[in-house]
C-alpha cells in the first residue's frame, strides 16, 4: 500500500511525454500526488488551479522554455514555489541561471528515478525546516524537563543521555503535544542537510528515544503508517 504524504503535490513539466509518465509512476509510489505537463503554457493553466510544492521543470521545450516560466513564476507572479530544473545542458553557466533563477537544484539528464526522488525529497526537506513552528526555552511535562536552550533533558532530576537527532526529534514532537508528525515531516526538520535519508530512519531514533525515556517513552505514539506523536 503506498503511503500518501498529506500535502504534498507535484507538478513535472517537460515535453518527454515518456519521461512525464516515468516520474509520475515512480514519485506516485513515493507517496506524492503528481501532475504533469507536457509544456509550460499547459502548466500555466495548472498552477492556478492546485497548490504545487514543488515543479520538476525541463528547460529546452519548445515555447515557453523552463527558464523564461521559471522567471514568469518567481518575478511576475511572485509565486515561491520550490524549483528542480531537469536539463541536458550541465554547464557551469547554465546551472548558474537556473540557480540565479530561483532554482532550488538542477538535475542533468539522463539521469536515474532514484536521484530524482533523492532530491525531492532533500528539497521539500530544506523548504520544511523553514517553517518549524516557535519552541518554548523550557517545557515541563510532570517529572520530564526538557531544556530547549541548553538542549538538556532529565526525568526526576537524573540527566537522559540523548544524540542530537534524538533530542530534536523529542523537541519537536513536544513542540505541540498530541499532534502526530508525519515521518516526512520529521526528516524535513530533523534531518535537513542529508539527501539520502530513508524513512525508516526515523523509526530507528525513535525506538531509542522511547528507551531513553523510560515511562515517558510510551508518550511517543505511534499512528500506523504515517508518523509519531507525543501524548499528553
């Protein structure tokens, strides 16, 4: 069963119609819903119509070209959408215009599916982590302190020993008690930097923060298939 990630739809524009439906099928079963158009007056009649978080945007098509729709998006329309261009152009200059642009990476072709979603999934991440929500300095949950600032945390006075990926992931799902964190999510915030970062990964850190935690570790619950949260 794919997994759906709430939110998250895609737009993939270039003129390959083969290459179109490859992505499509591929970020589908990544969990995204993804829409395609095979040219960027087509995608102009789109984008008004849906909220896209992010363009997959071949460059060299015939009309309107990718960097003429992504200047017309970002300067005309001020529409800040987050921006992958797809090219068989890879030189410095070119990649220098895209980025100059607003591009938020530039993929040359050919290249693999799996590149492909890799950075996806690392953009939507940096875009994420611009939208952590405000932490308290301190919170308090009963004999559980956790100390944002010094990034300490204790339970009855005795010092809980965790990573740095750990405490961010406490962090955050204390942030807002009760609300449950989709894994994506928690990669976008935790795990900003690092492309290659599977989903699993999360599961992994958060079996030994639950353990850390000792009778506070059952706090952390699990919603079946989509992400964590911590009850109050």
């Amino acid at each position: 069963m794919i997994q759906k990630i709430e939110n998250r739809r895609l737009l993939v524009v270039d003129d390959e119609e083969d290459l179109c439906e490859i992505l499509q099928f591929n970020l589908i079963n990544e969990g995204y819903d993804v829409d395609v158009a095979l040219s960027a007056e087509e995608a102009f009649e789109m984008i008004p119509e849906r909220e896209y978080s992010l363009i997959l945007l071949d460059v060299m098509m015939d009309g309107i070209s990718g960097f003429k729709m992504a200047e017309k998006l970002n300067n005309q329309l001020k529409l800040n959408i987050p921006i992958i261009f797809l090219t068989a152009k890879d030189t410095e200059n070119d990649m220098l215009t895209g980025f100059s642009l607003g591009g938020d990476d530039y993929i040359s072709k050919p290249f693999s599916v799996k590149e492909v979603i890799a950075r996806v999934k690392a953009v939507l991440r940096r875009v994420e982590s611009k939208k952590i929500e405000p932490k308290l300095s301190l919170i308090e949950i009963d004999d559980l302190i956790i100390d944002i600032t010094n990034r300490v945390v204790t339970i009855k006075a005795a010092n809980i020993p965790l990573t740095r990926k750990e405490f961010e992931i406490l962090s955050l799902l204390v942030s807002i008690p009760n609300r449950t964190f989709a894994r994506e999510e928690i990669l976008a915030k935790v795990w900003i930097e690092d492309t290659y970062v599977l989903d699993r990964t999360v599961d992994v850190h958060i079996a030994r923060l639950r353990k850390k935690l000792n009778e506070y570790g059952a706090r952390v619950v699990n919603r079946s298939n989509y992400g964590y949260s911590f009850n109050l």
